[in-house]
C-alpha cells in the first residue's frame, strides 16, 4: 500500500470553551497531557506510527503554543517532499470569515489537496486521547470500496442521549443518523442490541468525492459546513458510508489490563482529570509505556527527576504516578499524580489524585488534593488546596459535581487576583453550560 496517497488533514483549530480556563491562553490540542505530552501528540504519533507522514495541521484559535510546540517537536528533514507536519493558520482564503466548521476549514485550503492530489484524505480530530493504526481503517475503506469512512466507537445503548448514533446495516453500510436519541429510540449495532454506534470524528474519503461535496456545500447557504452535523448525513443515500469499528483496530504491544479499543473525548475538565488518572495504576486503562507504538513529543534538556531526603514525614517519594523530567520531590509525597516538567514540590507537601503542569512551585508543607494546576503558578507554604470546597470555590474553579479544583496559568499566587479570577472563570463555565444544554 502506497502511503504517500494518504494526506492527513488534521483539525486543531477547536476553541475547546468546555475545557476553560486550561484553554483561556491556548488551544484544546496544545493542553499539557500524561506529564511530558500534549493533546496533540497522540493523532500525529497515529499517524507517524502507521507510516503516513503527509499532514497538514489547521490551526485557528490562540494557536502560539501549538504552532511552538510543532516547531519543537514535529518537523521532518526536507530530503523527502512527501514527510511533512505544516501548520496552516487560518488564512481567510476564502472570504472575511474564520472556519464557520470541519468541512468549511478542509475547502479553506483545499488548494493543499489539489496540489498534491492524493487518493485518500484523511480528516481527523487533534482532541482525543488514543492510539489507532490508521493503515487498517485504510485497508476496510479500500475493501468496501467506500466513498467515505467514519470512525465509529460502540458504546452501551444507555449512553445515547450522549452521542449522535450511526446507524449501519450488517455489512456496516451507513444508513442514517440520530442525533442524541433516547435509548429506547436509538438503532442498535445489528445483532449487539444494547450496542449503539457513536462517531469518533475521524473519516476518510476519497478524493473526488471530498472534492465534489465541499464545493455543494459551499454553496449551500442553509449548511453549517460540518461533515458530521451536515455533509455525511446528506450524502448517505447517495454515497458509499461505512463504519469502521474502532475494536477492531489491533495496534501492537497492549499489555494487561490496557483496555481494547481506549479513546477518551477530554472535552471537559472531569474527563480531562479521569483520563490522566487512567494512567497511574499498576496496570493502566492507557499506557504511556508501549514501545512499540511510541508516543513522540517535543524533548527539552530537562534534568532527571530526583527525590530527596528520607526522614520520617519527610520522605521524597511518588507512589502510583507520573514524574516528568525536571522534577524535584524535595521531602514530599505524591500519589496518583501526574507532574509535568520541573515541578518542585518541597518538605512535607502533599500531593494527591491531582495534574500539575509545568514548572509549578509547591510550598513547604501544602496539601494539594484532586487539583489541576496549570504552568508557572506558585503555591506559598502551609496552602491547602481541595480540601475546603467553600474556600476553593471563592478562589479558583472548581468543577462542582467531580469536585475538582483549577488554578489557571499565573505567575505568582495572589490572593485578590485568584478571587478575581475564580469568579470569572465561573461566570464563563456557567454560561457556556447553558448554552450547551
């Protein structure tokens, strides 16, 4: 199978608003994950891994710290003209209108398809957490002779209130769309009949296809210019649809107790939280340590981490968690924790069931529990964070119904500022949950 007939168009230009105030200064895909990683970095590992290194990457919002963190991390040699990750900002090429959805931002640039007429386009999300050989789900588009493939994940019929359902025959030809049905309506998976489908946001159509459903709907005044919400569920009748069952897909090197088939939607700040605690058990849901199918990411010169002093309540140690590189536990417990880069943590802190980015300051003697804290923010001695929610609550975020608090990104820890701040991010999150209701 030729690879260079794949091109990979990457969407990376999401506001992520459910995930503020982790996005209120940078994009969805460029949010800190598992320590060392960032959202971004497990689609293009995919897609690096599966030998397709065609990709374009469409940016658009607060885009700085992604468009460095490619830079530093994603840049192919240029002996090979088919082996590249460019970053395409938005550009207007069009009109005087950002990308107005998924397919509006393919057509935007469909000059790059054109210039490189590939056999298959590749449109997947940059937001998602989970490993796929993207060859196998090439390999089911070409046997079914399909015009379009979407990804699918089978999920329990009770979740379908959750997700818009694809409905498909037995031979998992698409033949419709529910949008957030209820259980006792939605189309179950043929014979699995607690089973439903629900779309990962991944597709891959073939060119001329791509090529003559954009410019329609370009022109349509009526569409919303999104392949899910629009474009698929006119085309079906008309068009070869499959669903490719994400079970299926077979990446090398799972070990126990890895779950099949693992992909996480960390669209909000609980699942954010839940799918980096997935990775600290023994035997981890999602493991980071699959040599076989690596994660890449941007390497720094970052020193080892190291733990120090060994008294009696003052012991530097991690147990069940990620330590990046750069850190320093100087007489302090972590446990079920993920620490990002250069994260200290001095005597007698405590830090429990919490993610902390890079370059955090922990005082002397601070409890921190069920805690994000984003980079760059100093925590003064004796603090105690996640443990009295009316006081978090007149500081920070705090995500009320999984009880975990959010420090934004600050330099320093101020009182009035974190006051400020954390009535503003409520007010935001409050509004943002009305609207999505």
């Amino acid at each position: 199978m030729a690879q260079t007939s794949i091109l990979a168009m990457i969407m990376a230009g999401g506001k992520g608003e459910r995930l503020h105030p982790l996005t209120s200064e940078r994009a969805k895909p460029a949010v800190t994950f598992g320590g060392k990683y960032r959202i971004i970095d497990f689609v293009l590992s995919n897609f690096v891994n599966s030998g397709i290194t065609s990709l374009y990457v469409l940016t658009q919002f607060k885009a700085q710290s992604l468009l460095n963190h490619l830079r530093d991390g994603w840049q192919f040699g240029t002996l090979l003209e088919d082996h590249f990750i460019i970053p395409v900002p938005a550009q207007m090429r069009m009109g005087k209108e950002w990308y107005r959805g998924t397919a509006d931002a393919v057509w935007q640039n469909i000059v790059f398809v054109e210039r490189h007429q590939p056999e298959i386009v590749a449109v997947f999300g940059a937001d998602h957490i989970y490993r796929m050989d993207v060859r196998q789900m090439v390999e089911f588009h070409r046997a079914k002779g399909a015009d379009v493939t979407v990804a699918a994940l089978p999920v329990p019929r009770d979740q379908a209130p959750h997700f818009g359902v694809i409905q498909v025959d037995e031979d998992w030809r698409i033949t419709g769309f529910q949008e957030k049905p209820s259980p006792k309506e939605a189309a179950p998976i043929p014979n699995q009949p607690e089973m439903i489908l629900s779309s990962m946001g991944n597709y891959l159509f073939n060119t001329d296809v791509m090529l003559e459903e954009l410019a329609a709907d370009a022109e349509d005044p009526e569409s919303d210019h999104d392949f899910g919400n629009t474009i698929l569920p006119k085309i079906y009748p008309d068009r070869r649809l499959y669903a490719y069952d994400f079970r299926s897909n077979q990446v090398p090197g799972r070990v126990k107790g890895e779950e099949a088939g693992y992909w996480r939607d960390v669209g909000t700040l609980s699942a954010y939280w839940q799918a980096n605690m997935d990775l600290c058990a023994t035997d981890p849901i999602f493991n980071l340590y699959n040599r076989h199918w690596p994660l890449r990411t941007a390497n720094y010169n970052d020193p080892p981490a190291k733990f120090v002093f060994d008294e009696e309540g003052r012991r530097g140690q991690a147990v069940n968690s990620i330590v990046s590189e750069g850190c320093v536990l100087s007489g302090a417990r972590v446990s079920g924790s993920v620490l990002g880069r250069n994260v200290f943590v001095h005597s007698y802190a405590t830090v429990e069931e919490s993610v902390i980015f890079d370059n955090v300051d922990i005082g002397r003697g601070c409890q921190i529990r069920r805690a994000i804290i984003d980079k760059n923010v100093h925590i003064p001695p004796g603090t105690k964070v996640g443990l009295d929610p009316t006081w978090d609550q007149e500081r920070f975020f705090v995500d009320k119904d999984h009880q975990i608090t959010v420090i934004p990104r600050w330099e320093t820890f101020e009182l009035e500022e974190a006051v400020a701040r954390g009535i503003e991010a409520r007010k935001r999150i409050k509004t943002l949950t009305e609207e999505t209701d």
